[in-house]
C-alpha cells in the first residue's frame, strides 16, 4: 500500500485483495459478511479502531502508514490462515449487538434473530408467554437477543458443548442478563424440565454433501454444531427428526417451536411430509426460518 490513503481507498484496497485471494460468498464469506466490501469495512475498521457501524463518519479520515502496516498485517493472517474474521476479532455483531466468539462456538449469524427484534414471532406470544427454551445456544446470542425483545420472560439456553456454555457465559454476564437466562448442557431436551411457551432452535442441520464441500472458515467452525447428520443419516435432518418427536412434551399448549433449517428446505419437507409449517420471509429468503405450533406437533 504505498501513499497516503484514506479509510475508504484502504477498504477498496483490502476488499481487492480479498477478491485476488480468491475468497468469495460461496467460499470465503458467509459468517457475518456477504461480499468483499463488507469485509474489508470490517477488517478496516476493527483493526483501526474505528466505528464498525459508522463508516460515513470516517471514510475520508486519512490513515498512517503504520495503521496501513497495522492492516496489512491483519489482511495477510485472514487470507493465509483462512480462519473467520470474527475469531480473528474474537467479535460478531448480530441485530447490531456485539457478542464474544471464538473457535469454541459457531459464528452467530442465525435469521431467528431478525425474527425476534422485528417482531414476526410476537403474533404468537401474549401474557401467558412466560418461559423461553432456545435450544442449541452456542454462544447466547439467541438467548440474549430474546432477553431483550420480551422482558417479562425467563430463559433457559441450553448445549451439549460444554465449551459453548462457557462461551455463552462470557455474553451472558457481558449484557447483564445472568438472573434471566439460565445456561444448562443439554442433548437435546433431555435435561429440559416444565414447559416452556416459546423455542428457539437453530440446530445442526447441514446435510453430508454440503458437509464435505465446506469452505476452509466453516470448517474451523465446531462441527458438532453445523453437522446435521449425527445418526448416521445423510440428509442433515438427524437432530430435528428427534426434536419433532419429542417437542410436544416440553411445550404448552399453546406454545411454538421457532426452527431454523438454512438451505436444507427441500431435505425437511422430503422428511416430514405431513408437516405443514408456517415459513418465515427473512433477509435469507421464505424458506430459511419456520414455526409449529404445539397442535401440529402432537
């Protein structure tokens, strides 16, 4: 990088490099960011110290040769080790609130999210909403995104890793919510005691094809949390077929289950025939987030 540069040509300059690196949406991005640019903002400004989400106040600030050193530096560890933006940071933002992350946990990028600041699961919920499950924590973001959304409930946030609940406890204790929400190992609902009004659930779900062909930043994710075929089957849907069957007994009557499937569309319609869910329209597309009711799953 040579001559005086401002913030926003030190962005273009990244994202480049980033594009010549060979890192793209299908292999590269996908954990918080979707292109090059948003990227290279990230990378930029983290490094700097600057606003994440205020680039226009900072665009045409120029930058000094050691903070254009400072960044290449920082370029050349996410392009060589292939490792996540946000475990290089150890920082996700999700619904513009900041979470600690590192390898021990999936990077939070979960559409429930938008569900729950945006308001779509409130038609579901009244006064009677008081217990809230999210399933699968990994790191609280789900859990402490709900805190906020629906103050007068009390959260329980399970996993079966124990290095997630450690994870999830570092943003639990960050946001100030350890009377509320409660982190407990669980596989699956087995440890799971009462009924709960509302789950969140965002579980392995990925099926072995798409497993195989992971980019190099979603491997160095846990597998346990993105593999959906933990019994043996093929088509991701090994931990929802167990969910689905057990569910009922842990919901109220006029509870929901809030599951997120990603890609896997087509494998969970082929896998519950008789289902018919409500789907979500999300930022992903209509067919990333659906609901149950308690009724359907009896």
């Amino acid at each position: 990088m040579t001559g005086q540069k401002t913030v926003i040509e030190l962005i273009e300059h990244v994202a480049k490099q980033l594009i010549q690196a060979g890192l793209t949406l299908a292999n590269g991005f996908g954990q918080g960011t979707l292109n090059a640019f948003d990227e290279a903002a990230w990378l930029v400004l983290w490094r700097l110290d600057l606003p994440l989400h205020d680039l226009d106040s900072v665009a045409n600030q120029s930058v000094t040769h050691i903070d254009c050193a400072l960044v290449a530096t920082f370029l050349e560890a996410r392009i060589n080790s292939r490792k996540p933006l946000a475990y290089l940071t150890n920082e996700a933002w999700l619904q513009g609130v900041p979470f600690y992350v590192d390898e021990r946990v999936i990077i939070p990028r979960s559409f429930i999210a938008e569900l729950i600041v945006d308001e779509s699961i409130d038609p579901w919920l009244d006064e009677n909403t008081h217990r809230v499950l999210d399933l699968c924590t990994g790191n609280g973001s789900l859990a402490i995104l709900a805190a906020m959304a629906y103050p007068d409930v009390m959260i329980d946030a399970t996993d079966i890793s124990l290095d997630a609940l450690s994870v999830a406890r570092i943003n639990v204790d960050r946001h100030g919510m350890a009377g509320r929400i409660a982190l407990m190992a669980s596989d699956g609902l087995n440890a799971c005691t009462g009924l709960y009004d509302l789950i969140l659930c965002n579980p392995p779900y990925v099926n072995a094809h798409a497993m195989a062909a992971l980019p190099a930043e979603f491997k160095a994710e846990p597998a346990l949390a993105l593999d959906g075929n933990i019994s043996s089957g093929t088509d991701g849907m090994d931990f929802i077929r167990q969910l689905l069957l057990t569910a009922a007994a842990h919901m109220s009557e006029n509870a929901v289950l809030v599951l997120e499937i990603g890609n896997e569309r087509a494998n969970f319609e082929r896998a519950f025939t008789a289902l018919r869910p409500l789907w979500f329209e999300t930022s992903g597309g209509p067919d990333q987030v659906l609901l149950l009711t308690w009724q359907q799953l009896q």
